[in-house]
C-alpha cells in the first residue's frame, strides 16, 4: 500500500509505504478508485482532533473490494463500494436507525486505531495510526469494516463517488432527513462549499420555492445559482444580511449553515420565520463557543446540531445516486480531479477556495 502519511500536527502528508495488518474478521481491503479531501481531514491535520501520529487521513473512499475478513457477509472481492463513517451497529443509537450518533463513534473514527488498540498499517516495526472515519483512505488501499463499505452499483462513476460517504451525505442528509422542508416552502444555506451545496441541490429536488445561498464566494454564489438558489446573498456587499433575506423571503421556514462560527449560526437563526428550525454542521474545532439570542428560540424558532446528515449511509447513499442519474443531484459539477501524487497541490487549491472538492486519483485507478 502506498498511503499520505504525516508525521505531526501541522506537517504535510507525504506518500509512503506501509503493509496492512492481517483482516480482521469484519474488515475489508479496498483497493481505492478516488478519495475526497474534506475539511474534516484538515481539523487532523492541523492537530485541532487529537489523532496520534504518524496517521493517514482521508474518509471520502471509494473503490474495489481486494479481500475480506472471515466473517464479512454481503460483500465479496470485486464489489464497488464507497466508505464512509463506522459505527458498531449494536448501540441504542444504532439500533433506532441514526448511526451517526452511534456510542462508539468517537472510538471507531478518530482514535486512529481499531478497538483492541492495534492498527491498520505498519511501516517496519513502526505502527501508522489509520482508522480514520474507519478507513484512512488517502492511499492506493484502505481498510474498513463491513459496516461502513456500502456497495453501490457497477455503471455509477467510482472514482468521483467518494465524497457521497461524509460532505455529500452531511449536507443532503440533513436536508432530507432533519430539515425535511416541503414543497413550496423556503430555506436558506450559509458556505457555499461541498455540504452546503449538497443541501441546495436536495432542496431543488424537493421543489423548495425560495432557496436561498449565502457565501463571501461570489463566484460560488453564481454556481449556487445555477443549481437551484432563487436568492444569492454575499454578507461583504451588504449592510445586514439577515434584513435582507427577510425582506426578500417573509423570513425562511428552516436553513442549514455549514461555517460553524458563532455570527453565521446567528445569520442562519435570525432569518427564520417563526416557528423555523436552523440546522449546524459546520465544525471548526471540538470546543467552538457560539452564543445567541434567547429571544430567537422562545418565539418558537429551533436550532439543532446534526452529525453526517442523521443519515444511514446505507440507505442514502445508493439514493443519492439514483437522484444523480435523474438529473437531480449533479454532484460531480463540484469535483475536481487530482492525481493522488499531487496531494500537496490539492491540499493548498483547497485550503484557498480554488476548488470546491478536490478528488484523489491513485495512478492505479481505472474507475
């Protein structure tokens, strides 16, 4: 295997390589076709989610089962699967259909070892902490478990299915599965990057009437446009953003931001209609203070924190596909191709906003 390893915190990856452990009985190793950078990865990169180093990143994974451990059932060498977060899958949470808030999420995604404390890969004598989002999948090869490869049709593109495992699933599946607007109703998203864009496209295709963007991107606001927004709004060019969405909309049934700091949390609150739900997914560290107004939730307006789109990845992202294929969820206008050799170049056109989801193409993929 050959993997983006890096050393520290704030060091840049570096392709290596390594060899996996031998399978456990619920794993399997998959051959990658392409891999998403999320800005999840960059929080372990920049130390602000305590995973022990040398660690390999990546959690947007698609690919080719290679082989499989004694117990894996349903899956078999040759099935396209993408990866995406794990779970235990015996939990309350897990057992109540919201994986996402499974009670070992912590353990099986960012502790960077398998549960019994070894890992994935190893360099020599020296052990490579992987297990990110159950996968570690910037590399040529990934190991996951079972329960987080889900196997997706042979005529969808493989390379680019990747990111429908975190950032397409967060921001569609809080869309579909929390904010559930209905037609003829209006909602708002705040960053316009992957997981606010996948939340826009969800909202076109449940005929939303007034879909609005916000974003300091006006070129991103264009796209945004083009994908189903009514109304674009960049906070630098006007004099109070929240006025305006409210004039222009009577206020917006429910909205989604996906930034995570305190004053676009308030944005995306205040521009509710009363009663409105507002939606965060936006992570900018474990420990992020945000403050509101009282005022704004005891006149019956909600505001509610989702993880990975509430969603079973299972369910939504064979879903998310067939909506691809009907022409209502065109993910891949976000993509852009990088070999996986040219990681560095993609890590900084990603952390300048060139690029809205870069996509990692192993030399080896024929997908």
């Amino acid at each position: 295997m050959r993997v983006a390893i890096f050393e520290e915190a704030g060091a840049a990856p570096a392709l290596q390589e390594v060899e996996h452990t031998p399978l456990q009985d619920n794993e399997v190793l998959v051959r990658i076709a392409g891999v998403g950078i999320c800005h999840t990865d960059l929080t372990g990169l920049n130390g602000n989610v305590p995973l022990p180093t040398p660690a390999v990143l990546g959690h947007e994974g698609a690919g080719v089962v290679e082989a499989i451990g004694a117990d894996v059932e349903g899956l078999e060498a040759g099935d396209h699967v993408v990866l995406t977060f794990d779970t235990c899958g015996d939990c309350r949470a897990c057992g109540a259909g919201h994986p996402a808030y499974c009670e070992l999420f912590a353990p099986l995604n960012y502790f960077g070892t398998r549960l019994d404390g070894t890992t994935t890969m190893v360099q020599g004598d020296r052990e490579v902490h992987g297990s990110w989002f159950g996968q570690s999948s910037w590399g040529t090869h990934a190991v996951a478990s079972a329960r987080n490869a889900v196997q997706v049709d042979r005529d969808a593109p493989l390379h680019l299915l990747g990111p429908l495992g975190c950032g397409l699933l967060t921001g569609a599946g809080t869309v579909l599965n929390v904010l559930r607007p209905q037609p003829g109703q209006s909602i708002g998203f705040w960053g316009m990057g992957t997981v606010g864009l996948a939340g826009l496209m969800a909202a076109k295709a449940l005929d939303c009437e007034n879909i609005v963007a916000v974003d300091l991107n006006d070129d991103r606001l264009a796209l945004a446009r083009e994908l189903g927004a009514t109304h674009t709004f960049n906070p630098s060019s006007t004099k109070d953003v929240v006025w305006e969405i409210l004039e222009a909309t009577g206020g917006l049934d429910s909205s989604m931001e996906a930034v995570g700091l305190g004053s676009v949390v308030r944005e995306a609150l205040g521009s509710l209609r009363s009663p409105g739900v507002c939606a965060t997914v936006g992570l900018q560290t474990l420990e992020n203070d945000i403050t509101i107004d009282q005022g704004h939730l005891l006149i019956g307006r909600t505001l509610t924190g989702v993880i990975e789109g509430d969603a079973d990845p299972h369910q939504l992202i064979p879903g998310l596909i067939r909506m691809w294929q009907d022409g209502q969820f065109p993910f891949d206008r976000l993509i852009t191709e990088y070999p996986l050799e040219e990681l560095a170049t993609a890590l900084e056109d990603f952390h300048a906003g060139k690029v809205i989801k870069p996509v990692l193409i192993p030399a080896s993929s024929s997908y």
